[in-house]
C-alpha cells in the first residue's frame, strides 16, 4: 500500500525547513523521496535558497582546475 503525504508530513517539512534543513537533509529524515519533497514544499510556499549550492559548486570547480594544473606540471616535470 502506498503511503500519503499526510497534513503532519506537511507539518515536519514546514518546520524541518524552517530550521534550515536541506531539501535532501528532509528527504532523509523523513523518509521521502527528494522530488516528493520538492513537490510537497512547492505546493506549500516553500523553497530552498540555492546559494549555498552554487557557492560550493563553484569552490569545487577551482579545486579542480587548480588540481588538473598540479597534475600536469608533474606530468611535464617527469617528461624531463
């Protein structure tokens, strides 16, 4: 049998992301799958600041060039 997104569900997400869970932080702890609670949260007003998301995305992006560009000067400095 298929579980329902009760009124107390709504009620644990209205709090959970108050608290300043994340969207898969909820999925989580409520045992949800992350597009149900994107669908629940829209309906009820809510959303989820993608900042935080796009700041670490993009430190990840530095780390990574920064880290090919380690990786190819030893590359050039075995070649020698």
């Amino acid at each position: 049998m298929a579980r329902t997104f009760s009124a107390e569900d709504a009620e644990t997400l209205r709090q959970l992301h108050a608290d300043g869970i994340s969207r898969n932080g909820i999925a989580r702890q409520m045992g949800w799958s992350v597009g149900t609670i994107t669908n629940h949260a829209e309906h009820l007003g809510l959303s989820f600041d993608r900042e935080g998301v796009r700041a670490a995305s993009d430190a990840r992006q530095v780390d990574l060039k920064d880290r090919r560009q380690h990786i190819q000067d030893r590359l050039l400095t075995l070649r020698r």
